[in-house]
C-alpha cells in the first residue's frame, strides 16, 4: 500500500510530533486521505498536529473550514461514504459536542444503519485532558461518552512511538475512531519512532511494568504520575504492574483480567470524573471475569464528580503520584 | 428613517478614520462621549497589561482586545439599565463598563473560580468560550422578557464572524426572527477567527446580510467608530423595546461591526504564521481611540490636560485591579465542589474528604509540586 521508501531509521519525536509523522506517513501513501479542521492549514493546528501539511499536500487535502464542528464531522460522513478517509481535527475535545449528534446518530451507525452498504472509515482526532493552565472548557476527559458508544473505537496514546503506529491503524480501520491525545503530554518528553509506517494494533493494551502485587491500569497522559508512584513504590517494596490501555473501547479485557488474575488486586487511574468513568468498566469486567481471585475492593483514582475546574484548582481535581501512591498502598494492604 | 433601513452592505459611519464627523451623529451627551472616550483607553491599557501579566507568568491564556475597543465600548454605552448583556470571551471592555469589576475579569483568566461570579446587580451572562453558544441564550432570554412583558428589557449578544458558522447561531437568529424577540445580535468582526480569514468563514459579501434570510433587518457598522456604533446599537435597542415607534413592533436586529483585531487571538497563538504585518497596519489607521480623541478635541471635550489626566488615572485603576486580584489567595479544595448542586450531594463529600486527608497527610505542596 506504500509508496514510500522505507528508510530502516528512527526519529526522536514528540508526542504531538509523532501525530503529524503519523498523518504525514498515511496521507503520502493514500490519497484518499484528507485533513479537515479548525485552523489545520496554514496554521499547522493549533497545537501544530499538522505543520507542514498543508504546504505538501495542498488545499484540497489539508482543508481550513469554517468554524462549525457539526459540519466537520458531518461533511466527513459524506466523505468517508463516497471513499474519502477523512481525518478531521477537533480543536480541542471540549468543543466535540456540536459534533455529538452527527457522531453518535450517524458516525458510529452509519455501517448498521444502512447494513453495511455505506461505512465511516474516519478518525476524529481531538486533544484532551487537564494540567496545562488552559482556559475554561480546555481540558475535559470525556472519552466515556464514546466509549459507550458501538460503532467507535476510542483511542488514548500515551508514547510517540504508539501515538504514530496507532494513528496509522486507526486511519485503516475500515470503521470510526476517536483519537484522543494527551495535550498534557504533547512535548513533555521525546521518544524512538521509525521513519516508516508501522502499525500498533487497535484494543491491545501494554504492560509498562511488570509486577506481582498489584495491578495499576491506566492510559493516556495519566500513565505519567501513575508511573512515578509505581517506581516510588518499588523502592519501598510494592511491587506494582502498570499496564497502559492504549485503547479505552474496545477494552482489552485479557490484558485486564490476565494482570488481574496474576495480582488479585487492581487500582485504575484516570483524569475523567469518576461516576460513569471507565473505571467502573474496568472494575465490572474484573467483577465478571475473575471475582474469585479478588483479594481486595478494586480502588479508582478518578478525577472528581465536578465539572473541571479553572486551572487554580486543577491540581486538585487531577490524580497526582500521592493520591496514586496512597490507593495503591491502601489496595495492597487491604 | 431609521438608521437600521438600508442596504446591509451599506456601512454605517459618523466619524472618518481621522475623526472628522462624515455622518449624523447620534443622540448623544458630551459627557457620555467623554466616558467612551475613557473607557476605551482603560480598555486599551487594561489589555496591554493582561498580554504582559501572561507574559509574565502570572495569567493564564489571554484573548486581546486592543483594535475592539470602539465596537465593545460603543455598544455597550447604548444599553438601557433594564438591558442583559451576553458577551463570549473577548468583550472586557463592554463587560466592564455594564458593571464587571476589572478585577473579577482579571480572576477569571487567572484560573479563579471568582471571576465566574457575576455580581447580583449586573445582567452579564458568564464569559462564554463554546462558540456561538451564547446566541441562543440571548434569544432565550429575550423571549421571556417579551413573553413576560418586560418592554424595556431588551438583550445585546456579542459573537465574532468565526461564531456565524455554527448551527446555533443560525438557530439563534432564526428564533429571534419567528418569535419577534427583543434582540440585539453584535457581530464583532474582526475579520478573523483564529487563523481563518472572514472571506473563508462564509461566501456572503456580508454578515449583516444574513439577517436578511432570518425576516429582519440587519446593519454593517464601522466597528472602529465609536459614535457610529453607539448609534445603530441604540437604534436596534430601541426597536427591541417599547421605546420603537408602536407601529413597527419589537423586532430583533444583527449588526455587523467591521472592525479589526490588531493582537494575536490569544497569548497562545502567533499571528505571524497567517497574516501579513502590513494588513495590520492598513487597520491600525483606523484605531478608534485617536479617532474619537481628535473628535473631542475639536468639539473642546479634551485637551492636553484633561487627556493626561485620564491617563493617570486609567493606569491607577488597572494597576489597583491587579494588585486585588493578585492578592486573591488560591481557592481550597472545596471550591470545586461549590455551587454544582444547589446541595452538596454525599459523594462530593467523601471526595473532598479525599482530598483533605491528603493535604493532611502530606501537606499541600504534593498538589503543587
Ligand atoms: C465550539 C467551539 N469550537 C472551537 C473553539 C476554539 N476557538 C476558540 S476562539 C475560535 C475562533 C473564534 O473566532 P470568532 O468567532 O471570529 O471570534 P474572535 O475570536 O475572532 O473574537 C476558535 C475556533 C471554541 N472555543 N468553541
Ligand atoms: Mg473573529
């Protein structure tokens, strides 16, 4: 399918970095696939997810609209349907829901509603989450609302390295994805990633750590101060695995349970308000899969019931390494 | 005639970009006149401070107002005591001059939950970031006022050009104009939305020419002349309320006030990537606040004297709203959970009871760090 030259190299790029390597990858190999956004053009994104592209691929494939997210998403129905692989960008995942009709009613049924005869392969990158002193309505984690969802897929990279190889898959996906990334973490950190096009499969989580005593499940920007406790408590002998979701729906529920079976205790991060969150999906599943191994009560480290805050109270209302740490320790010594 | 009566392409203009009066101008006192004056350089000089105060670290993201002044200061002038005001995120000036105290405006970008609290007394809506939502509020709450027969009240909704392109505010206009409700929509355009140029937004000549499609009238205004737009705002008003000539009715207005960003669209965004330097100094020529200076200095409103008193004064205001609002101590925990229900559920209990075990266990730094 590519018509590029593989090169065999690596480049050390961010995480915002390797989405433009990512789009820049599947946009030179199929022509089918176009940009279209707020701002995505000469502009390169607000963020500069798409620097670059539109000087390379010109107006017709890296698409300035006008600022209206029900006609993005909704224009890119028509476009998946008639063979386009349109990759709209969000500005920022807090301003989705004038889009939210056209994705639940229409982008997550097109496939069933018509039976089949016309699909949305589409994905709708967005950035999420808190900590970066943004103003009002910046900083949601609302992946839950996808999540529930059939008909999507819902995406949160925590590394360059996934980021790339999970975009491209999504771009592929013959169905619709919710691309969610970690603005939090966009250049915070640099990573290994192939000059090439690889792919990093759909509803497979990782383990970033191994460990017997606990399993901590966590994605996106979280896995940051997730990590952090885990090392800390490492040194005081807590033996924690850390496994990274990668993808919130589907679920990797053999990844879940697996760990679970192995720890018999399990602590779940996210920054999404805990009620209705995916953590009580996470916990429900190791309820059903292997309760008879439970050795304590699953414990959330959620974001609170509230809406976010303005960024004065943010490091309260976001999970940090000491609240991770005190569930952590808490479950084990249950 | 009205003011209002005419083609929407046709610009309505009092004062020339040198401030010579090309128009009629408007009902309007002296004093009045030397407020906007006044206003629109507190507004100038409070923006200037709030790009350094980001700068500095000491404010979050900031949208700039400098070039706007005429078109916020203007407008809001021209309300009535009874009038609500619906502003979205850039309009401090016209917030402040409907009673915002500077410092609340200033909290708010600070990240304080504060500067979100209206005062009692002032009919200001909260900032409102999702674009073009506000619209619809506005309508809302001018159907209620005529469904309440409220004749005075009438509501000014600011939106930028950008804000056109999404459903509400079509949905928005369309309400208005079925349900003759008491509304006055202010576009402020100020030719971009971020980095996409007007001629991008929409293939109209004009905004104001939309008003057309939704059965009333709508107005291009000079946004960088103050007086012009004191006058076709108070003339919208007017007809908005019972104040309008009783055979013509309460009818909604758009007026489209052609004006010009002269800053970035936030700290965070850069200007230079999309736009020509020299497509800001053809619009700096126009900049309102000289315009409306050489106007009072013709009429004998403002001399040398009076101006620098103005000045001294404006830098004293902004400089003491800093300092309060710098003095404001950074909100406890229970501030989030605050006024999300009218009672605070148990849930929110047992988490804020999280967090203060926490800060008692380790203190608040493990928050801050
Ligand atoms: C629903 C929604 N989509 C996107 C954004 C991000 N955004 C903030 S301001 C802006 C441009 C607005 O342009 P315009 O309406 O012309 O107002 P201006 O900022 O120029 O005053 C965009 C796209 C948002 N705040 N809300
Ligand atoms: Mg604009």
């Amino acid at each position: 399918m590519s018509t590029q030259e593989t090169t065999g190299q690596t480049q050390s790029l961010t995480l915002v970095q390797a989405v433009r390597d990512g789009l820049y990858t599947e946009m030179s190999a199929d022509e089918d696939v176009i940009v279209m956004g707020e701002d995505v053009g000469k502009n390169g994104g607000v963020f500069r997810a798409t620097e670059g592209l539109w000087e390379q691929f010109g107006d017709d494939r890296v698409i300035d609209t006008p600022l209206a997210e029900s006609g993005i998403v909704g224009t890119a129905v028509g476009m998946a349907a008639y063979g386009l692989k349109p990759v709209p960008e969000i500005q920022f995942s807090g301003f989705m829901y004038p889009a939210f009709d056209q994705i639940v009613s229409h982008v997550a049924r097109l496939r069933n509603r018509s039976r089949g005869r016309f699909t949305c392969p589409m994905v709708i990158r967005a950035p999420y989450g808190g900590g970066i002193r943004a103003p009002e309505h910046h900083s949601e984690s609302k992946e839950a609302f996808y999540a529930h969802e059939a008909g999507l897929k819902v995406v949160m990279p925590s590394t360059p390295y996934d980021t790339k190889g999970l975009l491209i898959s999504a771009i592929r996906d013959p169905d619709p994805v919710i691309f969610l990334e970690p603005k939090l973490i966009y250049r915070a950190f640099r990573g290994d990633v192939p000059e090439d096009e690889y792919t990093v499969p759909i509803g497979e989580a990782t383990t970033r750590r191994e460990g017997s005593d606990v399993s901590v499940f966590t994605y996106g920007a979280m896995t940051r101060p997730t990590m952090e406790a885990v090392e800390e408590l490492a040194e005081e002998g807590i033996d924690a695995e850390m496994i990274d979701l990668r993808t919130v729906s589907p679920l990797d529920r053999e990844a879940i349970v697996e760990s679970f079976k192995k720890t018999g205790r399990a602590v779940v991060v996210n920054e999404a308000p805990k009620t209705g969150s995916l953590a009580g999906e996470i916990t429900a599943i190791i309820q059903e899969e292997a309760l008879l191994y439970q050795e304590a009560p699953v414990n959330r480290v959620s974001g609170f019931d509230v809406p976010y805050p303005l960024y004065a109270l943010e490091d309260y209302y976001l999970p940090n390494a000491a609240r991770i740490t005190k569930a952590i320790t808490e479950t084990v010594e249950f | 005639m009205s003011v209002l009566e005419r083609d929407p392409g046709d610009l309505v203009q009092v004062l020339d970009e040198d401030g010579a009066v090309v128009g009629e101008l408007p009902d309007i006192g002296d004093e009045t006149i030397v407020q906007m004056y006044r206003d629109m350089v507190l507004a100038r000089h409070f923006d200037k401070r709030a790009v350094s105060l980001q700068r500095q670290g000491r404010m979050g993201t900031y949208p700039p107002l400098s070039g706007q002044e005429a078109a916020q200061i203007g407008s809001a002038h021209a309300l009535g005591d009874d009038d609500w005001l619906f502003p979205s995120y850039r309009e401090h000036g016209a917030s402040f001059v409907r009673g915002i105290p500077l410092d609340q405006t200033l909290l708010y970008w600070m990240g304080h939950e504060a500067g979100n609290k209206v005062p009692d007394d002032v009919n200001v809506f909260p900032v409102a970031v999702p674009i073009a939502t506000q619209t619809l509020h506005a309508t809302g709450a001018a159907w209620a006022a005529s469904l309440k027969g409220d004749t005075d009240t009438a509501m000014l909704c600011y939106f930028g050009d950008g804000a056109t392109s999404e459903g509400d505010f079509h949905e928005a206009l369309n309400f208005a104009g079925v349900f003759d409700t008491p509304s006055v929509f202010f576009c402020n355009n100020n030719q971009w939305a971020i980095s996409v140029p007007r001629e991008h937004q929409t293939a109209s000549e004009t905004i104001a020419q939309k008003a057309t499609a939704y059965g009333f009238e709508g107005v291009q205004v000079d946004g960088m002349d103050p007086l012009a737009v004191y006058k076709v705002t108070r003339e919208a008003l007017e007809k908005a309320t019972a104040a309008a000539p009783p055979d013509s009715g309460r009818r909604p207005t758009l007026i489209e006030a052609v004006q010009y960003r002269f800053g970035a669209h936030t700290t965070a965004d850069d200007p230079s990537v999309y736009r020509d330097a020299e497509e800001v100094e053809r619009w700096q020529a126009k900049d309102p606040i000289p315009r409306l200076e050489s106007f009072c200095r013709d009429r004998g409103l403002l001399d040398d004297e009076s101006i620098e008193a103005i000045d001294t004064d404006v830098t004293d205001r902004v400089a003491e709203a800093i300092e309060s609002a710098e003095s404001v101590a950074r909100p406890l925990p229970e501030a989030l959970f605050e006024s999300v229900y009218e009672t605070m559920p148990d849930r929110h209990h047992d988490q804020l009871a999280e967090i203060e075990a926490l800060r008692a266990e380790h203190g608040d730094e493990v928050f801050f760090e």
